[in-house]
C-alpha cells in the first residue's frame, strides 16, 4: 500500500477523528438549542378589515409569517360580542357572544367570517392555533381583540398597519415593503399606486405627507397585499437627534391621498456615503444563522485542533514523529499526508453541520436555508477550521514542547472567536459608532470570524444595528474569497515548509 495513503487513512481511523466526532456531536446539540430557542420566538401576525354590509358584519383577515408571507392552515377563532360603547373595552363580566366560529386561513393565509348581527358596537376577541408549527407566537390581531364601531354600510375599518417593513427571506435582512389596502365593501383596490418620498425630521416624530416635497412612483397595487422593492431615494445628511422617514402615499386615479405614513430610515449622524435603509425587521431566520455561524466558527476548528495535536503537536514534542521516517516517505510527502487526513475530516465535519443546521431549520421554522447559501457556509466554515489548524500546524513546527502551542490555539480560539465581537462592540463603544467599516473590515483578520463573515454577507445583516453592511463597506464576493483562500494556504504552506527544515 502506498504509505501516503497509508498515514492518510491511519489519521482517519485513530483517536483523533473521535475527537472529532465528538466536537460535532456537541456542535449539533448547541446547534439545535440556538434554532429551537429562536423558532420559539418566531411570529405570526396578521393585517385585516372589518366593515358593516347586508345584515352582517364582516371581518377579514391575513395571517402572515415574518416575512409577509400568507400562512395556510392557521386555525382562528373568532368570536363577537355586542357592547354599547366602542370607545373602550368594557369591564367583566361581559355579556355572551352572539356569533362565534372556528375558520382556518387558506392558502393565501386570508379568512373571513361574517356575523349576522345589527350595526353597533362589537368587541371581536380572536385567538389562533397552528398545528405545523405549536412553539409559533401569535401577536396583534391573531392574539387578543379589538372593537368595531358602527359605520355606513360598504365603509372599511383597516386592521393592522398598512405600510409594513419586511425583510425580503427568512435568511436575509434586506427590506422590501408591504402594503396592505382594500376598496369598499373588501372589493380589490383598484387604479392605487403608491409613492414615496424622503423626509427628515425628530427621531421620533415622522413627518405627516409628502406635501412640496418631490415624489417617486413606486408602482400600483396588484392586491389586497403587493410586495415593492424598497425604494432607491437619496439619504440626507442628518445630525443627531435627527433621522430619515421613507414617507409612503396612497394615491387613487384622481391623484387624492387616501393614506400616508413614514418608516424611518436612518438615524443622525449616518456614516457617509451610506445608503441602506436602516432595517427594522429581521426575520428569525437571520438570527439563527448569525448564532449558528458563530458555533461553526468556534467547533470545527476545535475539531482541527484535535486532529493536529494527536497527529503533530504531541508526536512532535514526544519526538514520535521521527520514527515513522523510517519508512521510504518525505517529510513533505508526511506533512502533506496529514494535511489531507485534517481536510476530509474537517470537509466531512463542515458538511453534516450546515447539512444538519439546514434539517434542524427546516423543521423548527418551516424554511430551507436557500441553495445558494449550503456550499458558501461550507467554504466558511472549511476557511475557519483549516485557517486556525494551519496556525497550530505552524506552531506546532516552531515549538518542540506542547504547551506554547496549546497556549497559542487557546489565545486565538478564546480571542478571535468567544471575545471578538465584545471587543469590536467595546471599540465602537468608545468611539462614538465612528469607525463600523473598520470593524466589519477587521473581521477579515481574524479567520475564527469568518463564517460570521460569509453568514452576515449572505443575509446582508449590519453591524450593532446601523446601516453599515459588509457590502456598503466594499466587502464582497472577490475579497471575501480571496482572504479565505489566503487564510488556509498561507499557514499550510509556512507550516510545510517549517516541517521539512526541521531540527
């Protein structure tokens, strides 16, 4: 048997690839925890109107997960009660409901129920349940109730928020809005387009309109419900205590404003030349995934400190390592061997992980990471572990004795992994939010980070809540693979290298 091979398949099946395992194994587990605690926490809301029409009164609603999308197979229950005075939510005990029924949302996530009833005051409780997903939390209208007040016949009363921030996934920050409108009697809007335009105000007190200022068309409304890229205007320069609305108008084919509202976009003082809307909404997905990464950042390369101490490290110090050259092998050709034995390993412990994050997010918040996303984390997370294994490779070639080196892999495990993010935030802290790009860029420095850096480029997230994002800063594609390419072969190669022209 060529004795490469050999050496190659002796470090696969010894005691390191327990190890190795074993590491995996408590990376699924904590991997599991992080996406179950977050799934708990994801929601289902919904948006609506009710209004008074042929001796009933109708309640419409959509049950939309995070993202906007319509949720099917959510069953509510809805009950009405009639009350004399809609101004406020009368004392217990109430009197007994008049109508009450159980409908599930369909495949648009819509219901609708119509009570017969006289026109007066209603209070409508509702509370929903979702057998595919019971850790899911209901708020707004799908978990407590609300009033409705008598009105003209066909006359709607909008539930909800008509202009909604949404992220574009379940997996991406970036945003896209929704707007929700109807036409009387619940008819589809028609001939309603909506526009936009900046405006800069008090942080927290959003201008009313539009009104001289200079509009852009967004587009019309195809629907109850209609997605819009977010609109591409002009940032203005803030100061602080300032910030930037997106104001949104809803305009019918008279040109009269049926509705407006501000979103806020940015906060004062904005980094220059920053354009990104300030995010308001993350969908949990973006969460897991941020706290997946930083798991795979710091197991898989303990996983290839494992295999580099029981192959190198330890028979380095104990002076093992020179009898295998006994055999017809290089020094070369032995370090190379190893290499490779600490590559599949690591490939093979970085494909069942993103594989089982994928599982594990695919049951517990009902969506796939997108396709695009699988081999990316792989490569991130085969960067960090071969980046932090090529160090302690060199090390290990620099130093005869096993503790400086394990000192060494502690420092940059503990620094450039758990404390990283703690000393960048304390860094910004202490200078004012003056420097985010520097921060992010600093990142690329440190190779424990670098899955955070693929998982926060795929999901275009920002940095402590700015709009600073890897992209804004120039970090993209190219410099996001050029570094990691240079992380792995440059520590491999100073180590090989070492290793023949060792003493």
């Amino acid at each position: 048997m060529n004795p490469y091979l050999h050496e190659i398949a002796q470090r696969l099946g010894g005691r390191s690839v327990i190890g190795v395992v074993v590491v995996a194994l408590l990376a699924m587990g904590l991997g599991l925890s992080i996406t179950y605690g977050s799934a708990s926490s994801a929601g289902i809301d919904a948006v609506g109107f009710d209004y008074y029409s042929g001796g009933a009164v109708h309640v419409d609603l959509w049950a939309l997960d995070e993202i906007g999308n319509g949720v099917a197979g959510v069953q509510v229950q809805i009950s009405f009660t009639s009350i004399s005075n809609g101004t406020y939510y009368p004392p217990p005990p109430l009197p007994p409901p008049i109508y009450s029924t159980t409908v599930t949302t369909n495949g648009s996530g819509a219901v609708a129920v119509a009570a017969p009833a006289p026109v007066g005051s209603y209070l409508v409780e509702v509370t929903a349940h979702y057998s595919a997903r019971p850790q899911a939390t209901f708020f707004g209208l799908l978990s407590g109730s609300f009033i409705v007040d008598p009105s003209p016949n066909g006359q709607l009363e909008m539930l909800g928020v008509a202009f909604n921030q949404m992220p574009v996934g379940n997996y991406v920050a970036e945003d896209r809005l929704l707007v929700f409108w109807a036409g009387a009697n619940g008819t589809l809007p028609t001939g309603v387009s909506l526009y936009a335009c900046t405006t800069v105000s008090e942080e927290f007190t959003p201008p009313l309109n539009c009104t001289g200022l200079a509009t852009t068309a967004v587009g019309p409304l195809e629907g109850y419900l209609t997605f819009f890229p977010y609109p591409a205007l002009p940032t203005p320069s803030l100061v602080l205590g300032q910030a930037s609305f997106l104001t949104l108008e809803l305009v019918n084919a008279s040109g009269a404003i049926l509705l407006s509202g501000s979103l806020q976009s940015d906060f004062g003082p904005a980094p220059a030349g920053v354009t990104a809307p300030y995010s308001l909404s993350v969908a949990t997905g973006v969460g897991v995934l941020s706290g997946y990464a930083v798991d795979l950042g710091f197991f898989v390369p303990i996983a290839g400190f494992v295999m580099v101490y029981w192959s190198t490290t330890r028979p380095r110090a104990s002076g093992s390592v020179d009898m295998v050259l006994v055999r017809p092998v290089t020094r070369r050709g032995l370090f190379l061997a190893r290499y490779a034995s600490l590559v599949i390993a690591l490939t093979a412990s970085a494909v069942v992980e993103v594989l089982a994050f994928d599982l594990f997010a695919t049951i517990l918040l009902g969506e796939t990471l997108p396709a695009s996303f699988v081999p990316a984390l792989i490569g991130g997370t085969l960067v960090a572990g071969l980046a932090f294994s090529g160090l302690i490779l060199l090390a290990s070639h620099v130093f005869r004795s096993t503790t400086p080196t394990l000192a060494i892999g502690i420092a940059i495990l503990l620094v450039t992994s758990l404390f990283w993010t703690v000393i960048l935030f304390l860094l910004l802290l202490s200078t004012g939010n003056s420097y985010p790009s520097v921060a992010l860029g600093s990142q690329l420095v440190a190779p424990l980070q670098f899955v955070s850096v693929v998982a926060g480029s795929l999901s275009r997230t920002s940095l402590f809540g700015t709009s600073v994002t890897y992209a804004s800063v120039g970090i993209g594609v190219v410099v996001v693979a050029v570094t990691g390419v240079a992380w792995v072969v440059v520590p491999a190669v100073l180590a090989m290298f070492r290793a023949m022209r060792r003493d």
